[in-house]
C-alpha cells in the first residue's frame, strides 16, 4: 500500500495511529518516544598473562598456576594447573552488570599428556565482594570436565547470580583453581589453560 499524504495519524494513548510500538518502547500523548533504560550484558576475556597470580595469603588459594608456554606451541602462554596440589589463577575485580541474572564461565584448556581415555578434571570457582568492605571468599565446584587427548577444549557452564550469591552493580573478584584432590579429578599430570570468559547475561 502506497501512503501519499506526508502526515501521520494524530497520535493517541500508547498507539502511533498504524505504527507498532516494539519491545522496550513507549509513546506519550504527544506523540514522544521512549526508549528503557537497558544496561547491556557484557563479556570479559581473561588470557593466560592477564590473569593475576595468587601468591598471598589473601587470595582463596595462595598457590599459583605457573606462566608457561605450551608444550605443543611455543607461541601459546598458558598456565599450568597441576595434578597434586590445588592452585590456581585470578582476576581483578569487575563489576557485575545491573539487569543481568547468570554467569557463563567458558575454560579453554587442554591436557599436556594424553591420558589414553576419558578421565577428569575439576575447577573450582572462588569470588568475594569488593564494595565497602572486602568479603569472603565464597566457592562453587564446577560441573567436572571430561577430556581424552590432547586436543584443546572449551568447557562452559552456566550458573545464575543467585546461586552464587552475587548481587549486580556489586564488584566482584574471581579465582579459578583445579582441585586434583577431588575424585572426579583423574588427569595425570598438567591441564594447561590458554584463557578464561566470563560472559553476564
């Protein structure tokens, strides 16, 4: 249908005369678009080196996760979490995105030595608050991450804020770790991950 006139219809209530008004939008008698304020969900990567080491006693686990370049590939940095004692690596505190109600943690990672069959690994969650005052540590064991070879794999899951306990607008602080003492942790020698996502939805 070809519209000639240049005028639209006098605007009424929340309908624009023909014009649908879509999600997030409203209209005001005179015809005044609003858009809702949305603060959008948002991703952070963390490589290898821009993860902190946790070398005091201040983090969850002061045991680090040592800088190395991979076995395969020189031009990789990872850091290696070994097979006899937790350790891990961290993050500086961010600030969790108002609007937002889960956490994607995404791994990317793979087994130094092949282990010849499925076997596990299991990492480990830790965050606290740094708002006011420093809080705790807090900790939630991640679902355990199958692996067969060498291969790099890329390990997610996702955990709602509640959960967790976080609340949005705080700044929170994050530290991963392998817990080879868990008996869901088969791996026989060093997991190498190569960076971390956190991804607020």
């Amino acid at each position: 249908m070809i519209i000639k006139s240049k005028y639209l219809p006098i605007a009424s209530g929340s309908a624009l005369g023909a014009i649908k008004i879509g999600s997030g939008l409203s209209i005001d008698g005179g015809g005044v678009v609003s858009v809702a304020e949305v603060e959008a969900a948002y991703t952070v990567l963390y490589s290898s080196q821009s993860l902190d080491s946790p070398l005091v006693a201040d983090w969850a686990v002061a045991s680090n996760a040592a800088l190395s370049t991979d076995a395969s590939n020189a031009g990789i940095i990872v850091r290696l979490f070994g097979d006899s004692a937790e350790n891990g690596a961290g993050t500086q505190a961010l600030t969790v995105p108002t609007g937002t109600t889960d956490l994607k943690i995404s791994i990317h990672w793979r087994a130094i030595t092949d282990p010849g069959s499925t076997v596990g690994v299991v990492w480990k969650l830790y965050h606290r608050s740094q708002n006011s005052t420093v809080s705790a540590w807090s900790s939630l064991v991640l679902d355990t991450a199958s692996v067969s070879n060498t291969e790099w794999q890329n390990t997610s899951q996702t955990i709602s804020l509640s959960t967790l306990g976080i609340i949005t607008g705080d700044k929170i602080q994050f530290e991963l770790t392998r817990t080879p003492t868990a008996t869901a942790d088969t791996l026989a020698g060093n997991a190498a991950l190569e960076s971390i996502v956190l991804e607020f939805a």
